[in-house]
C-alpha cells in the first residue's frame, strides 16, 4: 500500500507569527492517521515550524538546498544544515527553481544525491511546459526529467523518493489538469519507472500531483488509481483549506 501525502508549498509566503498559526491550527484540526503531512516552509522559519509539528506527525520539509555540500556560497543553505535542524524532507526541482534559478536536470541530480546521503528525502517535483503539452510530448518530457536526475539511482534509493508531477501551466493558474490528465500522466510515470526498476518499485513509488489542488477538486483528483496524493501550494496557506484536502482522500 502506498503512501497517502497531502504536501503543502508555502513558497515564499506568511509572516513567522503567520506560519506559527498555521501550524497550530493544523495540529490542532482533526487529521486520518494514514495521511502523511507534510509542509514545505521557508528556510528562516524550518527550527520554529519543526518544534511546533514534532509531536503531531506533521513533517516539515526544506523548499530547496544547494548542490554543493559547503563552501563559498553566501545565502545558500546546505543538506547537512537543513538535516541538522531535524529536517527530513526537502523539495527539489519545483518548476519556479527550474525557472528562475535556471536549475538543469544534471543540477538537480546531484541535488537528489546530496539529499539521500543526508538522508533527507527528496519530493522530486517534474512536469511540463504548456507549450509542451500542446505539442502532445508531455510524456517524453516529463520521463527525459526523471531519466536525467533519477535514473542513476539504485533502486533501493530511488525508493526513498516522493515525487511530485506538477504540469507547469496548472500552478498558481487556477488551472487544474483534469483528473484523467493526472492519472495518464501518473500511470505512464509509473509504467516508465517500472521499465526501469521493476513492477514491484513502481507500485511501491508515491506520485503526489500538484497544480491548483483545492477543497473542491483535491476528492476526485486523489481518487485517480494513480495519484497518491498532492503538493499544494495556495490552498497549504489556509488552515481550512488545507485541513479539507488532507481530508481529501
Ligand atoms: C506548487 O507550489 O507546487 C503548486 C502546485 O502551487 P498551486 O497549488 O498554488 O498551484
């Protein structure tokens, strides 16, 4: 049985006090004890939200980390120092990185390979332009990101992955790529990994979608066979909101 996730992006949003309500209020609401949370906050704010979540079995996870492990890298943070805070969970490869901060699938490869050998888990997030789902290679896209910053992996390692398939034109848009895009895309990433590390990792591989998950859409998009689940990014900001998703499965 996979792992039910209902993951949450702050991105770079909410004041520390805000951010603190945020968490009690979630901890304080009522939540199934078979959905991992899991919120992905700013790094200043990583100590405060991880003391408040420790007891409730809600994670906290790092939005980025650099890809050198230390050095001369001023404002960067490092594996090693997220994972020093208690950290287990980071982002990695959200398509606002891949696109301002210019970050290449090699670059993320070794983000992935830094993370696992601090033993932070990835959320490995993938998905494509609207450009090329037009052009109808949304598959071939995505599968080339996964080949490219994943593919090296061993399969025990690759297990420890989450990944999340977040169509680019569906973030922050309001847009939402219709259940069945979800679950296409889903099951081709899962027949793609089984190709590569057998039917039994596949099966075993949480794929979270994201992409203007809400209340009212989050029922029959995790509803699909192959969606386990969702990376939020607005509705996270709101108790109400993200409590009902996390309800969601
Ligand atoms: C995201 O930040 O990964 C995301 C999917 O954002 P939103 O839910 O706001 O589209």
């Amino acid at each position: 049985m996979r792992k039910q996730i209902a993951a949450g992006n702050w991105k770079m949003n909410l004041s520390l006090e805000e951010g603190q309500t945020l968490c009690h209020a979630l901890k304080s609401a009522d939540r199934p004890q078979n959905v991992l949370t899991i919120l992905g906050v700013p790094c200043p704010y990583l100590k405060s939200m991880h003391d408040i979540c420790i007891d409730d079995s809600i994670c906290i996870a790092a939005q980025n980390v650099h890809h050198e492990k230390n050095g001369a890298y001023t404002g960067e943070t490092s594996v090693s120092m997220v994972k020093s805070l208690g950290i287990d969970y980071v982002i990695i490869g959200h398509s606002e990185r891949r696109e301002y901060q210019k970050e290449s699938n090699e670059m993320l490869k070794t983000k992935v390979d830094l993370a696992l050998e601090a033993s932070l888990t990835p959320i490995f997030c993938c998905g494509e332009s609207l450009d090329v789902r037009k052009s109808g290679a949304q598959n071939d896209f995505v599968s080339q990101q996964l080949k490219e910053s994943l593919f090296h992996l061993e399969g025990a390692d690759f297990s420890k992955l989450i990944i999340a398939y977040e169509p680019i034109w569906a973030i922050g848009t309001g847009e939402t790529a219709s259940p069945q895009q979800a679950q296409d895309m889903h099951h081709a990433l899962r027949t793609f990994i089984a190709a590569q590390y057998g039917q039994d990792i596949a099966n075993g591989i949480s794929i979270l979608y994201g992409g203007s998950v809400k209340p009212g859409n989050a029922k029959e998009i995790f509803g699909q066979a192959d969606v386990d689940g969702g990376l939020v990014g607005g509705a996270s900001l709101k108790a109400d909101d993200f409590t009902q998703i996390i309800h969601s499965f």
